[in-house]
C-alpha cells in the first residue's frame, strides 16, 4: 500500500500495518470502526471529517501515513517480531529521506518492539531520527478498547499542539522548510 507523503510534513502517521480492509480499497485506515480519521479531525489536525478515500489531501496540511510493516493482516498481533523489527529498520531509513518534523507511531506495543524501546509510553519520546521526534499514540483500531474515541482524542490533540508549535527560528504559523512572508500575518486555527 502507498505511503501517502509530500514535502515539508509536520507529521507523519505510522501505522502498525494496513488491515486486510485496507488493503481491499487501498486507502489507510479504511476499516469501519477504525478511530484515526474522527480522532484526526476532532483534535484539530483536519478542517473536516476526511473520509479515507480522500487521504491524498494530507499532504496538504502538513500530514502524511505511512505503515511500520507492509504485510496486511486481519489483526495486528498477527505480525512477527522480525517483520517488527525490520520495519523499525525501514522505518528509519524512510525518516532520514522524508525528515517529517514528527514522527506519529500509531501503537505502543509495535513501537516498543521495532524500536527496542520497551520501556516506551504513549506520547514524546527522547530518541529522534535526524531532526525527526518521535509521539507514540494508542492504536485507533476499533479492536483497542484501552482507548474510545474520547481519550483518543485527546492524545492527538497533544501531539497537535507540539508540532505545530513554532520551533526554535521558525516564526508562528509557518510550515517547516517554507519562506515567511513578512508582510502574512499567520493563519490560527
């Protein structure tokens, strides 16, 4: 399945791998009762409720998907722990080529294992790839029941409100890698 990426992302979402549903259509979190599009919108990052047919607008908004390992399965506890570990490993060398400001690994149990982290937690973690830092956020799969909707929401919302706020030389409102107009006042949102 694609990757759906552009220049300049201020985030890249990292699925553990695409469903078997996601697959079928092609489009990343396609499966009803999969969380990550109304989480996506409700904590800001979308104007809209995208539905997963129209996942080539992210790039636009500074967002892209991306999935730790290729391989579609019915259920993600379905992969191995090599195909974790080496899709830890492309992970990386995808982050060093694409160098989104945030890295978004959608999974703390994945994450630990693809990246030998396995005293990780939900949210920012101090290991970087490049310039690239890295949030862990719950996995949206309706199969999660740690996480509804509510609480899901919320843990977008933080990984929001980090990357889009300014970074050290980088003025207000302005994407990564772009040339601020100084006569713009930025747009808020």
């Amino acid at each position: 399945m694609p990757d759906v990426v552009g220049p300049s992302l201020r985030v890249l979402f990292c699925g553990i791998n695409p469903s078997l549903y996601s697959a079928a259509t092609g489009h990343h979190f396609a499966r009803p009762g999969n969380r990550f599009w109304p989480a996506l919108y409700r904590s800001g990052f979308t104007p809209r409720q995208l539905r997963p047919d129209e996942q080539d607008l992210l790039p636009q908004l500074g967002l892209g998907i991306t999935n730790v390992v290729a391989r579609a399965t019915a259920r993600a506890d379905e992969l191995t722990r090599d195909e974790l570990v080496a899709g830890g490993a492309l992970l990386r060398a995808k982050m060093e080529r694409l160098r989104p400001r945030w890295l978004a690994v959608l999974g703390v149990t994945a994450y630990r294992v693809a990246f030998a982290a396995p005293a990780a937690q939900i949210g920012p973690q101090t290991e970087r790839i490049g310039p690239t830092r890295i949030w862990v956020l719950p996995n949206p799969s309706g199969l999660n029941a740690h996480y509804q909707l509510d609480a899901l929401t919320v843990q977008f919302a933080q990984l929001r409100a980090a990357a889009t706020a300014p970074q050290p030389g980088e003025q207000a409102g302005t994407p990564p890698d772009a040339d601020p107009d100084p006569g713009e006042v930025p747009a808020g949102r």
